[in-house]
C-alpha cells in the first residue's frame, strides 16, 4: 500500500529524517518521468530528478500542507529543468541525445508483438524528438497537460501565469508540434 | 462564431477546458464548418500520438542517489552566493583603512592656524618625532629639510 505523503511529510517535520526515503520512493517515477520528457536525455533527466528531491529535501520543513505537495514538488522539477537547459555544456548533450538514445531506465515488461512494439518505439521517439525541438515555455505546458494529465488551472499555478497564457500557450504548442511531428515523420 | 476564434478556442475544447457556453459555440460552428471539423481531427491524431509516448520509470540509481546526497542541515556547504559576500566584506575592509588612513592625515596634517605646507612637514616630522636626537632618522631628516629650506 502507498503510503500517504501528507504522513510522510509529517513524520519528517518531526525529525524522522528517514520518512523522506519514503516520499522519493512514492514519487520518484512521476518526477523522472517529467524530467525526461523535459529534458530528453536520460542521463540528464537523472540529474534534474535527483536535484530535485535534494531541494525538496532542503525546503520541505518550510512546506505546508494547504497547498499541494505534488504541486509544490512538480514546480521544483520544472524549474530545476528549465534551469538545466541553461547550462552552457547542455547544448553538446542535447546534440548527442537528439537520435533517440537508448533509455537507461527500467522498461516494463510490454507484450505487444515485435512489430508493434517495434513501430511503437519508433513513434515514441519521433515524438520525443520533436517535443525537444519545442522551444521550453511551450514544450513545459504540453508536456504538463499531456503526459502528466494536469488540468489548465493546476498548470497556471504550479508555472505562476495566468489561465489564458496557459491556454494560449496550448494552441501554440500543438500547432508547433503538429508541424514537428510531420517534418521529422517524413524524415523517418 | 467564426473559424478564428473557434481555432484559438479548438485546443481547449480538446482537453475540455471550456465553459459550457464556450464549448456549446465551438460545437454549433463545427457542425457546419468542414475545415475546422478537419483541424479538430488532427489536434485528436496529435493527442494520440502523444499518448504514445513512453512513461518512463525511474532508474534504480536515483533513490540510492538522492539519498547518499542527503546531507544534515549544520554540514550544508555555503550558499552558492558566499564567496561574493566574501569579497564584499573584503572591499568594505579596504574602504575602512583608506578611510581611516585619510582622516588621520587629514588630523596630522591639521593644526587649526594659518600654517604652511613647511609648518605641515614640520609637524610631521618635529612634533611626532621631537625630541629627535641628531643622530637619529628624525633628525637626519630635520636637518635634510632645514638644509631645503635654507637653499
């Protein structure tokens, strides 16, 4: 059974130090999966997660629970990666990782034929490499509503902009995306 | 409605994010506008393949990571700004010896009366030394300045 992060958080506040291993174990996946999804690169995406739960960690006795742990913590990964992207030897990465590089994370177990699984994958990284030619301000949003599944208000509040710059933003990044996505589909 | 306006509005009504009243106008246009029926369709296809995209789980590494990196608050190194206050506090030190160094020339060199740059020198050099035996570096001075003046 998942334990309740709200406890979790309490457990820490109280000095149980050891209760924080617990809060990285409950949302680990979900964080690295956006990280990844931001960032592209896995080894990157590794990085992003882990500074992430480290400021979690700094900041988590001034955290109070009015507001939304996940919230609160999906923030700092965002802005963690949109931080990341601003490193001078970021780009040479990024060049090295736009080919769609073997994942180093776990898969599951997937019982799809060769084939499916096969043309799946293939999709999967055509869509990935076109989210990462997305410029962040649009890439961030999409990747927010879709592949985290927040809705427009939770994304104007964990970004701190305005619901109509949310919903403006949206339209432009499928638009931008939709034209990635045939551009690099016809390069397959 | 126009095909403007239901195209700035037709991401939305994807993910459902419109009023009732929005969303009731952006369906009365669709019904009889092909291309926007047509722009709607591709929006869903884009979706779609987004959903496609793979979920990625966390490497086993990361949770050994983060919690090797942990550290106590008391062992947390400095602030990444620390070294700039060092220096700060460095120039305000440098700052405070110019300044002390000025008003103290400034109190030397000031005696209150109408005096000289010579009567300067000789504060300097008579009143912080005198007596100055003959003999001694104040003296030799006294007597290099005497000499100056007398030429």
């Amino acid at each position: 059974m998942t334990p309740d992060p709200l406890h979790l958080i309490e457990q820490f506040k109280a000095g149980d130090l050891s209760s924080f291993e617990g809060l990285v174990r409950v949302y680990q996946d979900r964080i690295y999966n956006l990280c990844r999804h931001l960032l592209g690169h896995p080894q990157n995406a590794e990085d992003a997660a882990q500074e992430t739960f480290l400021k979690a960690y700094r900041n988590l006795k001034r955290f109070t629970p009015e507001a939304s742990f996940y919230t609160w913590l999906y923030r700092i990964a965002v802005n963690t990666c949109l931080d990341f992207r601003k490193r001078p030897f970021f780009e040479s990465l990024f060049k090295r990782s736009a080919e769609g590089e073997e994942s180093m994370a776990v898969e599951p177990v997937d019982e799809r034929s060769p084939e499916r699984l096969y043309e799946s994958r293939q999709t999967g990284h055509i869509v990935q490499r076109s989210l990462q030619a997305m410029s962040p301000k649009l890439r961030v949003v999409l990747v927010l509503k879709e592949m985290e599944g927040l809705s427009y208000q939770e994304i104007a509040e964990l970004l701190k902009i305005s619901l109509g710059t949310v919903k403006s933003r949206m339209a432009r990044a499928r638009g931008a995306l939709q034209t990635l996505l045939k551009k690099n589909m016809e390069q397959k | 409605m126009r095909c403007r306006k239901a195209h700035k509005l037709m991401s939305a009504y994807l993910d459902q994010e419109l009023s009732v009243r929005e969303q009731e106008a952006v369906e009365s246009h669709l019904a009889h506008c092909a291309p926007c029926r047509g722009e709607v369709q591709a929006l869903t296809e884009t979706k779609q393949l987004l959903a496609q995209a793979e979920h990625y789980h966390a490497p086993p590494a990361l949770l050994r990571r983060v919690m090797t990196n942990l550290e106590p608050e008391a062992t947390r190194p400095l602030p990444c700004f620390a070294p700039f206050l060092v220096q700060l506090g460095q120039a305000a030190l440098i700052l405070v010896i110019i300044g002390v160094g000025v008003v103290s020339g400034r109190f030397l060199t000031s005696t209150g009366g109408t005096q000289g740059p010579g009567d300067g020198v000789t504060t300097l050099s008579l009143e912080l030394f005198d007596p100055a035996p003959p003999e001694s570096l104040g003296g030799i001075y006294l007597a290099m300045m005497e000499m100056d003046y007398e030429e």
